[in-house]
C-alpha cells in the first residue's frame, strides 16, 4: 500500500504553503490586538515539575540530570496556565503568550502531540471581558484570512456575529432534555440522577462510569455536535465539578465562572474566572489526580510553588485558545497537520 509523501515533499509543501503564511499573518494580527490593549507578551518555560492536573490530560515526562548527577523527574507542560499565573502574583496585570504545548495520547483531525495554545490574562476583570477578546479575535482571524463564513464538516458559522451565550444547564435541557441542576449541590454530584436522566434521553454508559463520565458522553454526544452552528457558541456555567481552575459563580455555588468557544461543533477556547484561594484549588487538583489514578493508573505532583503564588495571586480572568484549530477554520484547512509548519510524522 502507498505511503502518503511526507510533508517535506515540495508538491506537499506548495499545497500547505498558503495556510501557513495564513497562520503567520494571523499569529501578528492577535498580537496586535494585545498590543493595543497594553498586554506584554511573556514566555513561560515549557518544563516544569508538573505538566498541570487535570484528570484527561496526559504529559510527556523528562528527565533533569544535575552537574552532579542527580536526577529529577520534570514534564513538558499541557499549558503555560501555572506559571502565568505566577507572574500575575508577581505583580503582571495583562499578559498573553503563543505557548508551545504538549499533550500525550491526543492524535487525529484536530489534535496533535505539541501545538500551540493562545493564552491571556486579565487582572480586576470579570471572565466576560474574556468572551468579548474571544469573539474579536476569531473575528480577527477570519478577517486576516479573508474569510466571510467558517464551514467545517458540513457546518457553517459567521466569525462577524456576536456568539450565543448559553448556560451548560440550558444547553442539557435544550438538547438533550436533562435537568442538570438537579443532579448537583455545592460539594457533590449525585451520579444515579444524572444516569437515569441519561438513560430516559437515550444515552449510554457503563455501570461504573461516575458522574463527570455521563456529563461528558451527554456533552459529546447530544451538546457539542449543536455548538457553534450560524454563528460561534459560547457555553457557559460548568458544574464546579467539570472546572478545577475556575472560581464559583457567587450566585450559585453549583456551577463555575468558566465557558467554552465553539464554532461549527470545534472547541476552540476554555477559559475561567480565576480560582484564588489556595486551600480550594489544593483540593480540586488532588480530587482530579485521584480521578487520574481510578482511570489511568497514574498521578502528576502538585506544584506547591503554584499554590504559594496563588494565594497572592489578584483576582483575575484568563482563556486558553487552540490558535492552530483557529487558523484551521478560517483557513478552511480539514486537518490540523495542514497548518503546523513541522508536523510530527504519524
């Protein structure tokens, strides 16, 4: 069977060479916008002694060797995320990085081994400012590349509207007919209501599953696939249990200062109103490593460095945006391998 040419074939490359270019021009338009803002760009360091705490995410581990030959275990950060928000408790009020990152055991359409994440923080603002950034830059980006519609897999999206701002819980009664709220108080979610909610929806899973494991089948399967169509999604509101980073809304101790962006079904950003107090994040990061360890079988360190700075750390808002998945959809690019200059051979 033929091998496809790799990307370093010219006839490949020529073919690719105009997204690229795309990415560059688009990487110095939003750097632009910060610009304008009085953001300073920063360059957080990719090793660190944890790669971040999130239970899904997988890090690549490496290995510090002193002049003296002792050795420390050190990994490839999933997101620059704790050591922004180190330089926001050293006295940072705006930053913003194009962030080298690296995920494990993520491969296909719309992921890829080492990518490269927009991050932004915004001290004394509320995460709704975030969504006003995230709406101008995608706009942003569809204007530098030319693009009047966003069409990914029969779905099409005007980056110029303003996004739909939707609740998760509206979001799971409209789509998929489930009460949400209901199976939820400040500290626990009940895992027997969602799934006979889950189960009267028509939705499957399996009897050990818990609850955040209904959550994200119900949001894959019924939410997502509804997102971001006519014009970008912003979902709202996650359950405190689906947003270890995020602070609790004051209004409903249920659910978290955190969305997502989405555009024709595509993730394209995560972000939160930042989690400040210390005790609760230590909390949230050794629940979603024991979460880890039940599912994988392994655990990353908590960064104690990161929970000392979060305790001075002001209240702040901050998003992580996938820029290649942006440059993939205003580019009309089906894969992201087209847009990343050196992609890893599969």
């Amino acid at each position: 069977m033929p091998q496809d040419s790799p990307w370093w074939d010219p006839h490949v490359h020529a073919d690719r060479r105009p997204l690229l270019l795309a990415r560059g021009r688009i990487a110095a338009a939003l750097r632009g916008y910060f610009a304008r803002q009085e953001f300073v760009e920063v360059e957080t360091a990719i090793l660190q002694v944890s790669p971040g705490n999130e239970a899904h995410l997988h890090a690549f581990a490496t290995e510090l060797v002193t002049p003296g030959a002792e050795r420390a275990r050190l990994y490839l950060h999933t997101s620059p995320e704790f050591a922004a928000k180190k330089l926001l408790a050293a006295g940072e009020r705006r930053i913003f990085e194009l962030a080298r990152v690296f995920r494990n055991r993520e491969r296909g359409a719309l992921h890829h081994p080492e990518f490269t994440l927009l991050e932004w923080y915004r001290v004394g603002e509320p995460y709704t400012a975030v969504m006003d950034d995230c709406a101008a830059l995608l706009a942003l980006a569809a204007e530098t590349a030319g693009a009047r519609q966003i069409a990914f897999r029969g779905r099409v999206a005007d980056p110029f509207a303003p996004p739909e701002r939707l609740t998760v819980a509206e979001a799971f009664k409209r789509f998929a007919g489930i009460d949400l709220l209901a199976t939820l108080s400040a500290r626990e979610a009940d895992r027997d209501a969602l799934m006979a909610q889950a189960r009267a929806a028509g939705v499957r899973y399996a009897d050990d599953d818990s609850w955040s494991d209904v959550f994200s089948r119900v949001l894959v399967e019924r939410i997502e696939p509804h997102l971001g169509i006519g014009r970008a999604s912003v979902l709202c509101e996650y359950p405190v249990v689906e947003a270890a980073l995020a602070r609790t809304k004051p209004s409903d101790p249920r659910v978290a200062e955190r969305f997502e962006l989405y555009v024709c079904g595509v993730e394209l950003a995560n972000a939160f109103g930042e989690l400040t107090d210390a005790a609760e994040q230590r909390r949230r990061l050794e629940a979603q490593m024991a979460e880890k360890a039940r599912l994988y079988g392994e655990r990353y360190p908590i960064d104690e460095d990161f929970l000392a700075a979060l305790a001075q750390m002001p209240p702040a808002s901050g998003s992580a945006l996938g820029f290649d998945r942006l440059v993939m959809l205003v580019t009309g690019a089906t894969r992201i391998e087209q847009v990343i200059w050196t992609p890893l051979k599969p």
